[in-house]
C-alpha cells in the first residue's frame, strides 16, 4: 500500500469525498465518491475552482479565507462551530463536513479536502431536537397541569378552612342567639304575663293609675320584643343579599322630624330629643335604609341615657356630604369594647343589665355601606357617646 498504486487505490476506493486544489484554489483531482457526492460525472471537475461547489452566498467568504489558510497551511477542521454546505450540480445543498490537509512537491502547493455528507447525521440531529424539544413541551405541559392541579388544591383548601372558618363562627354564633334570646325573649314575656295578672288586679281595684301603669309595661315589652324580632330579620334579609340602596328624593329635615315624632313613645317621662338642622333640605337617599339606621342609633341613645338624658340629633347637609350626628350623655363605652362593637351579638361590659341583641350597631354599619357611607363611634365611658352617620350626596 506505500507503493503508487496503494495509494491511488485508497484515493479512488475511499468512501469519504477527495479531492485536490492548488494555490489558485483549482482543483486538480478529485476521487469518485466526491463526484458521485456533488452529482458531477469523472473529469467535469478538474480544472474548476472549488468555490464552484459552495453556495454562492458563501463564495466571497471562502475565496478570503482559502487566501488566509494559503499564508498559514496546517492540518485542520473547515469551519468550526459553523454550518457548511456543498452545492451539487442540478442547485441542490447538503451539509458538510470538512477536513483540510496542506502539502507540497516540486508542482507547488497543494491542499487536500476530505468531505462528509452529514445529511443523515443533521437529519438525526433535527429528530433528536425535535424529540427533545415536544419532550420540553410535554414536561412543560406536565408541570402546567401539576402546578394546576396543585393550585386547585390550594383553592380547595383554602375554601375548605374559609367554609370550616364560617362553620365555626355560625356555631358559635348559634349558641350565643340560643343564650341571648332565651335571655331577651324571656324577659319582655315574663314582664308581659306579670303585668297582665297585675291589669286585671288593679282593675277590679278601680285603681286607674297604676291600671295605667303595668299597660305602659306591657307596650314597652312588645316594642321591645318587636326590636329583636326586626334586628333578626334585618340581619337575615342582608345575609341573603335582599337589601339594596333604592334612592329617591326625599325631604330630610321633614324626614328626621317624623322620626323624632315617632320615637316619642321610647323616651322615659324626663327624656327629650332636640335637633339641629343645617344645609340643602331636599336629599337623594334611600328613606327605607335611612329610617332604620336612625332608629337604631337613636334607640340606643334612648336606652343608654339616664332618665334625663338629652339626646341631641344634629344634622349638616354640605355640597358632597350629609352628617348626622347623635350624641347622648349615657353609660358610654369602655375602650376595651369600642374596637368590637360591629361584631354581631357583641354587648359592652356596662350593657350587660339593658335589654339587646347585640346586632344593631352590625346592622347599620352594613346599611351605612350600602349607602357608601361609614358609621363612626366617640365615646368616654360614664359620660356619654355621639355616633356619626356619614352618606356621600
């Protein structure tokens, strides 16, 4: 194999690509398996200049740098880290890969070109990627439905303690209507029967005074248990979303005197309401949500004041804004339970003795933002509370 022969044998007999150019980059022989490999028939090459089998946008490219590999021949690979192609005969391109070996005689100098077609290779390439790539997606796609699943749980759970959380309170909230309504239903009822055998006594006595006396009783303990009765279904009605702010035009200071008028019949003998009224009279506001935030904050003064209390109701109507402010000289509130009094069934330390649901306060703060308004508390305990109602026009 030293011999010619060998190794024109290996030369023509190699099933990689050969072939030879000169310094001017002609090529000056080329194997059968690079002919068959650009499509060309024995001979139809030699003598042409290599940059006939590279693609045309590549061939300005290549004349520069087969210049620069003629100034510094050596043993080495055709573009690394590149994508090479060969150009066959009929246009088409494949992928190469080349390796490039200088040498000289007594003809001058010379450089052998060894070719791979790497289609096959590029094509597995292209598979793996692709394999590789729909196997990204599918881990993505598992770790979406992964991360979703995980979320619903997460919600579930969260609904789970929010629904275990709501239980617990509508528990709570039961044995606390269980032990406050036993107390207040009992109570106005047991007035009631007691007066009633006490009517009848003292009429068959002809003793119109106190006659008169026990059927005062006996209407306090039904306004009283009226009360409770209304706070219940107030506060069923706002738990089945059947209240809704109905605005509509109304005069205000007319409206706050029939309420005054109207709660006369609370007032112990020696208890006055005064008013104060300032500003725009006609209003537009729901009367219905009004009138029962009114009540209640007025009937709270009514039943925390001594029996000559004054409860003051001050009223100030501005461009954006109505005020209503009700101050009373009472028991008050301790600190210690202003932060608690919108919470349902809560009674301060110092209302323990006085007849109540313990939902008013609730009641109104929820009218008072479906009016987009807020209700605000300022009290010193033994001196008195003013509770503002505030509704922007």
């Amino acid at each position: 194999m030293e011999s010619k022969e060998g190794i024109d044998a290996l030369f023509l007999h190699a099933t990689e690509g050969i072939l030879v150019t000169n310094a001017e980059g002609k090529i000056t022989r080329i194997n059968p398996s690079a002919e068959k490999l650009f499509g060309y028939r024995s001979g139809e090459l030699t003598g042409l200049k290599i940059e006939s089998l590279i693609p045309s946008r590549f061939t300005h490219k290549h004349e520069n740098n087969r210049t620069n590999y003629g100034h510094h021949p050596h043993a080495r690979s055709m573009g690394l880290g590149m994508e090479l192609f060969g150009l066959k005969k009929d246009g088409s391109e494949f992928p190469v890969e080349i390796s490039l070996s200088p040498y000289s005689n007594d003809e001058g100098n010379f450089v052998i070109a060894f070719i791979l077609d790497i289609t096959l290779r590029k094509e597995s390439e292209l598979k793996l990627k692709s394999y590789s790539e729909d196997l990204e997606k599918q881990v993505k796609n598992r770790t979406l439905v992964l991360e979703e699943a995980i979320k619903e749980l997460e919600r579930t759970k969260k609904e789970l303690d929010t629904s275990l959380a709501k239980e617990k309170e509508l528990n709570e909230m039961k044995s606390r209507f269980v032990s406050m309504a036993s107390h207040e239903f009992r109570t106005p009822l047991t007035t009631m029967m007691s007066s009633l055998s006490l009517v009848v006594k003292y009429n068959e006595r002809n003793d119109p005074d106190n006659h008169a006396k026990h059927i005062r009783k006996i209407e306090k303990s039904i306004v009283n248990l009226t009360d409770i009765l209304n706070d219940f279904l107030s506060v069923s009605k706002l738990e089945e979303g059947k209240v809704e702010n109905v605005p509509e035009e109304l005069n205000l200071k007319q409206f706050l005197l029939d309420i005054s008028s109207e709660m006369q019949g609370m007032l112990s003998e020696k208890q006055v309401i005064t008013q104060q009224y300032s500003g725009e009279e006609q209003v537009f506001q729901d009367p219905k949500l009004l009138r029962n935030i009114l009540f209640n904050l007025i009937s709270n003064a009514i039943k925390f004041s001594p029996e000559e209390g004054v409860i003051e109701l001050n009223t100030q109507v501005s461009e954006h804004a109505i005020s209503i402010l009700i101050k009373d000289k009472g028991i008050g509130i301790s600190e210690q339970d202003q932060q608690h009094l919108f919470e349902r069934f809560f009674r301060g330390g110092n209302a323990a003795n006085i007849q109540g649901t313990g939902l008013g306060l609730n009641i109104v703060a929820r009218y008072a933002e479906l009016m987009s308004g807020k209700v605000t508390i300022e009290s010193i305990q033994n001196k008195g509370t003013i509770v503002t109602l505030f509704i922007p026009r």
